[in-house]
C-alpha cells in the first residue's frame, strides 16, 4: 500500500532492522519469505529439523490425503473453498478457490499422544476487474478438525478461522497460505486427528 515498509525475501523483522533469516540444513524458507520451515520428510524440532519416523510419514501422507478429499468432496457438493461475489459499483467478480492443505502434529515427547496441530491452507484469489484502481479482497478461511482421545468417550470437533487482505489490481490473481493451530490438553492425550471441512470465502469488496 505504499505508507509502511517491509523486509525483502529472505529476511525478518526486528525493531527497525532487517536480519536475514538462519535457515537449518533440511529447511526451506516459508511461503511469505520471513522465517523457515522444515522440507517435506522433516519435523521441527527447537531450531533443527530431523527426520519424521515411518510411523510419522505414514500418518502425515494419510491426513494429507484427507484434506485433498474432503476439498474435493465438498467441491462436488459445490460448498467447497471456491467462492465467487460481485463488486456492486463495477460488477467485477472475485473468487477464492483454496489449492492445497497440510496438516502436521506434533506428538508430545514419550507420551505418544498429540499435543498439538498445524494446519496449513493454500489458496488463490482472482478478479476480472477492468478498472484502472484496485479492489481490496478479504478472504476467511475456516478449518474444523474432529479428534479422538484415550481418555475422552466419543469424537470431538474444533474449529479455527483466519482472514487476510488482498489488493487485486485489474485481471490480477494473488496465491497465499493461511496457518491454524489447535492445541489439546494433555489430559485427554488425543491419539487420531482428521480434518471434517475446510472452506474460504470471500468476507468484503472495496473498490480503491
């Protein structure tokens, strides 16, 4: 937007500096550029990232693998994570269609249940404006995660959403990448995880 400023590609924010950001052998910087995640195979482990067990490879691929067909069964349903509205002044159109998801959880050490999980979204954002200013898109993505536990009796769910900012110029398309957290307590030592939906939709349109 042109009244702020912000770190290049490669570096992070700190104060009114730019440090560049210490990547560990086996990562890869993050989608947004200002800080490292661990490449596909790896957990993160303090600042390192080591290598998932079979066991934990197994479990990744099987709840990537969910999400892709829950998106796709939801796609069928045509309530999925594409999501298309009109901005009333010019009648340009702006969709939301989500891309991808990963899911990882971290197992809490030597208990062998969860203590947590990351969800990462993907999605894109695209209009058909014409105009010569610019629209700016919020887009809401919403998880919701069903979970079972040692010591709870029946399946639970939990919900999580986020919403980011989009600036479209005209025909312009944007590509980014929502991250949710849901953290369980340590009595209920939750054991099997799955997502139940994943959805984004398009929240606001403001022509500029």
């Amino acid at each position: 937007l042109g009244n702020s400023w912000e770190c290049k590609k490669g570096y992070r924010r700190s104060g009114n500096q730019c440090l560049a950001v210490q990547i560990p052998k086996n990562a890869q910087l993050s989608y947004l550029g200002n800080s490292w995640e661990c490449k596909k195979g790896y957990r993160r482990s303090g600042n390192l990232c080591i290598p998932m067990s079979q066991t934990e490879l197994k479990k990744q691929r099987e709840l990537e693998q969910a999400i892709l067909m829950e998106i796709e069964r939801r796609k069928n349903q045509g309530v999925s994570g594409h999501d298309c509205e009109t901005e009333y002044r010019t009648n340009a159109e702006v969709c939301v269609e989500i891309t991808g998801g990963d899911l990882d959880c971290s197992e809490s050490y030597g208990m062998g249940y969860y203590r947590d999980c990351d969800v990462e979204l993907s999605y894109d954002v695209d209009t058909d404006y014409q105009g010569g200013s610019y629209l700016d898109v919020e887009v809401e993505c919403t998880i919701e995660i069903e979970y079972k536990g040692r010591q709870i009796y029946s399946t639970q769910s939990d919900s999580n959403f986020e919403d980011k900012s989009h600036s479209l110029y005209a025909h312009e398309s944007d590509s980014n990448t929502m991250n949710f957290n849901f953290s369980f307590s340590s009595y209920k030592e939750i054991t099997s995880v799955k997502i139940s939906s994943a959805e984004c939709e398009i929240k606001s349109i403001d022509l500029y």
